[in-house]
C-alpha cells in the first residue's frame, strides 16, 4: 500500500508541474547527470549537436556537485539548461529534477559517457511514436548488460561514427519487445511518465531503478522496444567503475530493495525467446544470441567492404602494391571473421586487373633455378607457407612421394620461416628445387612477376597449395597462357581468393566440392582425397593397453583433435558427450589426445574416476591407435584426417553429424559406410552396437579400412592421374561469374558463431 502511496504522490508531482509548462510536440527533452568526469561530459554534448535535428530536442543537464571545471563549463553554454546540486542527490532524484522541468512530448534519459550518432533520435522517436501502446525505447550498444550490446570492432570516434551509419537505418523489423530496458539511453514517453509517476529515489544513488521503472511502464500497459536500428556509443562504468567494491555492494543492495518492493527478483522476470529454427537451435539457443552472431557476421562483412573500397580505389589511383595488400588484408580477415561468403568477385576481379599490368613490371629473377628437364613431368608447387605439424604441408610432401613420375620443386610467396627440412628434401630427393620469394625483399607484385616468369620458364603445371588470404600466386596466374594450374583446397570450410586463377580446383570432400560450386563462382573442380602414408604396423593390443594403465577386458575409445575442435557450442558439447557415453557404458575408457590435462579436462577425469584421460600433443599415435578399439570424432568440428588415418589402421569410426553445417562435421567416406549420425541418440545405439559385438566392430574395422587405402592410399595415385588429364594444354582463368557477394544463411551464422567461440575471429595468419 505504501508503493501505491508514493507512486500516486509523484504522479501529482508530475502533474503539479505540467500546468507550469506547455508540453511541445516533437520536442525530445534530453536530461543528462554530470558528476565531474568533464571530458566525457563534453563528447556527449557534443555529439547531440552534431547529430541531432536541430530544434527537435533541448538538453537539461543536472549537476550532483562537479568539482572538476564541469559546472564552469556548463554555464558557458547557450543551449543547455542547467540544474546544480550541492551535493550528489544520485542518479533518480537527479534525472526527477530533469523530468520536472522539461517541456517535450518524450523525455530521454541518458549517461553522460555515451556518444550519439547520426540518426539516433529520428529511428529511436520513429519507433516510440509508432504505436500508441509502446511506452519506451533504447537503442543498442558496444557496452551494455541486458543483452543490448552487439559486437563492434572500431579504435576511434572516427570509426565509431561510420560503423554506426552502417547500422542506424530506420528498420520496423528490428524493432524488439523487451521486458526491461537498461536506462544508459531510454526514451520515454511524456503521457507514461504522467502516469506512472518519477523514477523510484529509493534506489538512490542508482541501480535497479530502471528494472523497477520498465515494471512500471508494463504494467501500465505499455510495451518496452529495443531498437536493433540504433545504434550509440557507451563507455561504460565511468560513474563507478573506480569503485568496484561499492558497486557491487550497491547492486546487491539495490537488488534486495526491489524484491521487498515487488516480491520477486528483478531477472526472474525476463523471458528470452527461443531460436525458431529446430536446427540451428542446436547451435545457438536464443534469438538475441542469434541476432548477435549476425550482427558479427554483418560487421565482418562491412570491415571486408570497407578494405575492398580501397583496393579499388588504389588501383584506379594506379598503387596496384598498395591494392594487394589492401586484399590480402581483406582476406585475411574474411578467413578468420566469416563474411558471410566463401568467395568475392569484387576482390578476384581487383586481382585479375592487377595480373593484367604485371608485365609491365621490371622483375629480378630468381637466377638459382635449374633448367627444366625435357624427359619428365616439372610440377611446381607453390606454397604460402609451411609447417611442421601443418596438414597441407604433409599433403605437399605425399604429393611429392607418391606421384614418382614427376620432377616436384616448392616456391614459397609468404613465409619459409616455418617450412620443415622434410619438405625441402622432398622436392630435391625427387630432382627438383627449393626457393623462396619473401627473402628476395620484393613487394607482392614483384613476387608475383618472379613467379609467372618462373613458371612460364620451368613449369608443365603449377599446382597452389596456398593460404586463403596469399593473392600473389592469383596475380600471377590471372591472366592466359603459361602452364596449367590446379587450386588444392585445403581450407574448404572457409573463405579464401585464387581459386579463379586456377584451371581447376582439387577437393578433398565433396561437401567442400559443393561449396565451391556453390558459393564460390566456381564450376571446374573435381575430388581428390586426402592422401595418406602407408599406416604402420599396430603393436599388439592388450600389451598397448597394459602400457596405457587400462586392463584388457576394457573397450577404448580414442579421440585425436586440436582444444579448438572440441570448444563447446550450444548441444554440441564433447565433454557431456563423453559423459553420456560414460555413463552408459561401465567397461569402456575414453582416450583424448591433444587437449592438455587441465581445466573442465581435469575435472571430467576426476569425474569419471579415471575412465576419461587427456594426454596433450602427441607426436607418435602407434600407441594410442594400438590400444583403441573405436574412434570417436570430435564435435563441433570433427577431425577429418585423424578419423581417415585411424580408419586405414582398421579402427571403426563413429562420430555425430551436426546440423546446418555439414562441413564440420560428416561421413568420412559417404556412400560406403556411415560413420557420423544426426542425433546423439543415433550415435549412442551405433556405439553400443559396435562396444557390446566384436565381431561387428571387426567387421565394420575391416571394411572402412579396405575404403580407405583404395581411395587414399594404394590407389592414390590413379585419382591423382585423372586430375591430371582434365587439365587444358595451356592456362586460362575461369570467368568471374557474379559482380556482387552471395547473400548469408544459417551455415554462414553458424560458421561465424562457431569461429568466435574458439577464438578464430581474434587471430590472422602470422
């Protein structure tokens, strides 16, 4: 009863005071609290003059006591009127006295250490005056609680202002009803306050205060709008954020005086709804997380644009150097932040100018190359940069073994910092050569002349083993004639520039083949698997198993995969897989190799009292394949290689299909024998079928191995001979078919949510 009380006393307070002033329609009364904190002060002022219509709004700032120069520089200003207190009366009591005196038809309240931007006022009125039963809109954020925040990436004002101009256009369908609203920035309607009455002063100095007034607004009837078409700066925390001790004490504080006042938490309240799509669900549970995760998605789309605006640019301005690397940059950052797009024909098409002005280039050629030998196939293999432990560079090196025939030599555009002795025997073992274009000094234009020369003089075909983002070899083949080239795409899953240049695309998969025809702009390509090594000779089983601590009669399952495969995404968890199968199954033990002995690792060992082990990276396997009796995929991401090589050795494989994106996770040789299910029912009655029969896990061994050698393996050599003979004669790059970039679907969230929980998004190519 006392809340009602106190409620209709500031209702008459409102009131009162109305029949002083005229309410103005279309005027927004914006009132700010300033507390010292002067520079903040000043940006925000300032951005609401530059960025606000003019005559649309006043500013009424209230001063809780500044003693920084704030006050001094308040009463300078013509256009500001200003409230001061002597003492600091708090965030309600302050903005009360603002309300009181304004003279809008909608009252905004908002931080000082915020910044606005173009369009701000005009979309968040637009919405609020849409409809007569919304009471309240905000706008989102780069710092906000809530869920009110999106992703942003930008280093200055500067930048702020250009990423908001991407994002502050008027849009209904981004209008988002909202059960409580962060009062950083809220515009309210002058009628609600009316009725309603002023901010709850018992949450003085703040805090809750705007759970309690969002209450308010619903139960009066009104609806609470978040404007996903809005978007402003805020810094966030400036007013207690150096006094964290304080802070948190006054939210408990706060938090305690709400539920005395309305009987339950302020969170329990809010409700979230759910993704729609069943699928994706699995992925990402709710619609603000989703909304999130495009606006990721948009936002690296934008920062490509932007990069590629200027490559074009410094190509019309005739800075061809400056242009390439303007779109590797691009690139770069496409690879590892998902666009939305696995190709782009504004940049290939940036490239294939540049390729035709290469010959007018002065190159310094490479003077340490042999002369070509007449008798043999010359293969060159050019190569961004190799490693030690890198997947494409052990492919190269297998290309170079099993193709016998042939004279193999490696270029190398990027970095040969990195590159492995092994793979430099190889090339020489075979009689070719090795060289390297980043120790020449020269800029990617001169790299890509050098290497067109080369070719020209050397090769009979070129074969790319490069990184998504390397635009020296696409340069250098852009253009008709020389040897042909052939594109080994060994990055399928993402974006990635050159595949144009080549004559056709070598695919691993042929869920990385149907990308590429596609989403790529590409239709020359065909599918030549991964190959692999002759597997080694297993040690005996249960003396394997002795040596890992695990007794006979146990059933091993093993699992090889990087920490960034096994990062937990919505229902695709690996470590409550592990558990379920754990649980199910009391004879068996589970083998990790790769993630480290730490953490929720840790934890799930002491959990499932040892039957879950973590061994870190492993360079020799023999033992672990020995002792495995089922290999287990990872998820979300499966691991496609370590699964065919524990496949040759005779070990079935089992894994889980994730929805929506298939080029995570799938069969590792479809149409033969399934190995990767779509429900984590599914897999578990395959897994207890392979567990509790040995013959039929025998059997299941036997055949996927047959598969696997034929097709990787023993027959290698014949995939690799009709790639070879669907090449043309001479060079010609494929057609750039589209002008624009392919528009998003749920892979391509699933692709940027996916790279943003595992940390690719904060990486690039070193």
């Amino acid at each position: 009863m006392e809340n009602n009380l106190e409620e209709d006393k500031q209702i008459e307070d409102i009131k009162g005071t109305a029949e002083y002033r005229a309410i103005q329609q279309d005027l927004t009364s914006i009132i700010i609290l300033t507390y010292n904190k002067l520079d903040y002060n000043k940006l925000c002022i300032e951005s609401i003059r530059q960025y606000t219509e003019a005559d649309s709004y006043e500013i009424i700032v209230v001063d809780n006591h500044s003693t920084d120069g704030t006050v001094e520089w308040l009463l300078c200003q013509q256009d500001i009127r200003v409230i001061l207190n002597d003492k600091n009366v708090g965030f309600p009591a302050g903005c009360n006295q603002g309300i009181k005196v304004a003279n809008g038809n909608s009252i905004l309240l908002l931080n000082n250490d915020t910044i606005v931007t173009p369009n701000w006022l005009s979309n968040l009125k637009k919405c609020l005056f849409s409809s007569d039963d919304i009471g309240a809109v905000g706008p989102i954020t780069n710092c906000c609680s809530n869920f009110q925040s999106i992703p942003c990436e930008y280093y200055s004002i500067e930048e702020m202002i250009c990423f908001a101009r991407q994002v502050n256009i008027s849009n209904p369908e981004l209008w988002e009803n909202r059960v409580r609203l962060i009062g950083y920035c809220l515009l309210i309607k002058a009628e609600v306050i009316s009725k309603i009455g002023l901010l709850e002063e018992a949450f003085s100095p703040g805090n809750y205060e705007d759970d309690d007034y969002s209450l308010r607004i619903r139960n009066a009837g009104y609806r609470l709008v978040l404007c996903r078409d809005t978007f402003i700066h805020h810094f966030g925390g400036t007013s207690f954020g150096e006094q964290a001790v304080q802070y948190n004490s006054l939210l408990e504080t706060n938090k305690r005086k709400f539920i005395e006042k309305w009987g339950l938490d302020p969170h329990s309240i809010i409700t979230y709804e759910l993704t729609q799509d069943l699928a994706l669900r699995n992925w990402i549970t709710y619609q603000y997380e989703l909304r999130y995760y495009k606006q990721l998605l948009e936002n690296a789309r934008n920062k490509f644009l932007l990069l590629i605006d200027q490559a074009e640019f410094a190509l019309l301005s005739g800075d061809c150097e400056r242009a390439a690397h303007l779109v590797m940059r691009a690139a770069d950052g496409a690879h590892h932040s998902h666009p939305g797009f696995f190709a782009s024909p504004r940049l290939e098409t940036i490239l294939r100018k540049i390729a035709l002005k290469l010959n007018n280039l002065v190159a310094i050629p490479l003077t340490n190359i042999p002369k070509k030998n007449t008798d043999k196939r010359n293969v060159l293999h050019v190569l961004s940069q190799g490693y030690s432990s890198g997947g494409h560079t052990r492919l190269l090196e297998r290309w170079i073994a099993m193709d016998s025939t042939a004279i193999h030599s490696v270029i190398v555009t990027l970095n040969s910092t990195t590159n492995p002795q092994w793979l430099i025997d190889a090339a020489i073992h075979s009689g070719g050569w090795y060289s390297t274009l980043d120790a020449t000094q020269l800029g990617l234009c001169q790299r890509a002349k050098v290497l067109r020369d080369i070719a020209a003089a050397w090769a009979d075909l070129v074969v790319f083993h490069i990184h998504p983002h390397d635009p020296i070899p696409p340069i250098a083949f852009g253009i008709d004639g020389g040897p042909p080239v052939i594109f080994v795409n060994h990055a399928d899953h993402a974006f990635s520039i050159g595949m144009n240049a080549a004559d056709l695309v070598a695919e691993h998969r042929a869920i990385g083949q149907l990308i590429t025809l596609t989403r790529r702009n590409t239709t020359k390509s065909y599918i030549l698997p991964i190959s692999l090594k002759r597997p080694q000779q297993l040690q005996d089983k249960q003396k394997s198993k002795k040596v890992l601590g695990i007794s006979e009669e146990r059933i091993v399952l093993l699992t090889i995969a990087t920490p960034y495969k096994v990062v937990p995404c919505g229902n695709y968890n690996f470590l409550n897989l592990l558990r379920e199968i754990i649980k199910r199954h009391e004879n068996i033990e589970i083998l990790v190799v790769g993630p480290s002995d730490a953490g929720e690792w840790a934890q799930l060992k002491s959990e499932s009292n040892g039957r879950i082990r973590v061994f870190g990276i492993q360079n020799d396997l023999n033992q672990f394949h020995s002792a495995a009796d089922v290999y287990l995929d990872s998820i979300p991401l499966g691991s496609y290689t370590a699964a065919l090589e524990a496949g040759a050795l005779g070990i079935p494989v089992i894994g889980l299909a994730v929805d929506v994106a298939p080029h995570l996770s799938m069969d590792i040789v479809p149409g033969v024998i399934k190995t990767h299910f779509g429900s984590i029912e599914e897999l578990c009655a395959a897994l207890d079928r392979l567990i509790s029969n040995e013959l039929y896990r025998i059997s299941q061994g036997d055949c996927l191995k047959a598969t696997i050698l034929q097709n990787h393996c023993l027959g290698w050599e014949e995939h690799l001979n009709t790639l070879y003979s669907l090449l043309p004669i001479n060079h010609s790059p494929s057609k750039i078919l589209d002008s624009k970039e392919q528009t998003t679907d749920n892979m391509d969230v699933v692709w940027a949510y996916f790279q943003h929980k595992c940390g690719f998004s904060r990486s690039s190519f070193g």
